[in-house]
C-alpha cells in the first residue's frame, strides 16, 4: 500500500501564476482533504472532497478551488498567487464515516512563490 | 468553533529526561483528540488519540497522553526521549462529527544528547 501520494514534492511559481497540486488517497479511502500549513505553522483546513463534491471549506478565498475524480484522486488549484500562498500543502485522506477512521497524510508538496 | 493551544513552541530535553508538551483546546461541540509528529521535510504521522473511554492513552513507542475534561488539555509525555524523538509535535481536535482537523502551531521537541 502506497498510502496517500502527493506530486510534486517541490514547485517554484511566480507571483500571479496558477498551480495545480495533486494527491492520491490511500487505497479504500474515499475522502480527500487539504491543509495550508505555512512555514512554523500547523495546517490550517482548506476544503474537503467526497464523492467529487466539495463537502467543507476553511476560510480560505475562491482563488483556492478542488476537484475530485471518479477514482477519489484530488487536484488543488491556486489561482493569482501570491507571495504569502507559499506553504507546505498537505493532503490527507479518509473515510467519510469520521474520524474514527485516522486520516492518514501525504509527504506534502512544497510551494514556493516568488 | 474550535481552537486549539500548545504553550510551548520549542522544548529542549536531555536524552533519556522526561518530557511534557501541553496542549488546551476550546471548543462548543464535543471533539476527538489527537497528536500527530512530523520528522524534517516529512508530512505528518498519527502518534496517538482519544475518541472515547479511558482518558489515558498511549503510543507504540512509548508516549502516552490524557484527556482531562475540566481543564480542556491533552498534554504529551514520555517518561525518557531518545535522540529519534527529535521532532514537530502538533496536537489537533476533530468534531465528533466531523471530518476535519484543527492543528496547535506545533511544537519542537529537540533532544540533545
């Protein structure tokens, strides 16, 4: 089990840019959350999907938007970047019946805007 | 909604000293507790947690953590750390009903030989 994949593990973008991160679950997950943790922070909630459905959000903008696919990978989306969205991005997967079930997270990917 | 507080953010310990890290939350709705570590460059991983039953639980490797209710925290401890142990600690709530995790800003546990 490959338990839950993030790619890439490093990104460099410019200010104004857009990004796109991915995750896969681990198997038999079938839920996928996002966490921002900046840099001597703890990840701060952005949004959950299941069922290709956003389910929650954080306080974060829309220029931060998800997607879900039919085999539960997830894809995050930041639009406009700015300096301040360099973080480490985790993804962290589960099932939907609560966290009595321990989301288990990925190795993060690493965004740096400049 | 919830919130969640570590009082310390860097811990220096001697090898095989016992450490403390707290951890206070405040929430309006019942919550499950948990404390996750992350090693340099590494995402997280579930060091332990309480959803329900005893108040004192513990770890595979050896630390242990109690949920007090009155006081609203679920400090960490570890009888004697070793030089692996050196790490983020963070402490994190979930509504019992809920999928979601509110972390602490962490903790740095260093230990020195």
């Amino acid at each position: 089990d490959a338990g839950v994949t993030q790619s890439p593990t490093h990104l460099i973008k410019t200010r104004g840019q857009q990004v796109t991160l991915r995750c896969s679950p681990k198997s038999g997950h079938d839920t996928v959350s996002w966490y921002q943790q900046a840099l001597g922070q703890g990840p701060q909630f952005i949004f959950q999907y299941y069922e290709e459905e956003e389910r929650q959000r954080g306080n974060f903008p829309d220029r931060f938007s998800g997607h879900q696919f039919p085999n539960y990978s997830s894809e995050l989306n930041v639009n406009a970047l700015l300096l301040g969205d360099s973080a480490l991005y985790l993804c962290a997967s589960s099932l939907v019946e609560g966290v009595s079930t321990e989301a288990f997270f990925g190795q993060g990917t690493r965004l740096t805007v400049v | 909604a919830q919130s969640v507080t570590q009082l310390d953010s860097q811990v220096p310990v001697f090898e095989e000293a016992p450490v403390e890290l707290r951890c206070n939350y405040s929430s309006s709705v019942s919550v499950y507790l948990f404390w996750y570590v992350q090693y340099p460059n590494q995402g997280l991983q579930l060091l332990l947690k309480y959803l329900s039953g005893s108040t004192l639980v513990e770890s595979i490797n050896g630390f242990e953590a109690e949920f007090n209710k009155s006081q609203t925290s679920f400090h960490l401890r570890k009888p004697s750390v070793h030089i692996s142990d050196t790490a983020e600690y963070f402490c994190a709530v979930s509504p019992s009903t809920g999928n979601q995790f509110y972390f602490g800003t962490g903790t740095s546990l260093t230990v020195i030989p």
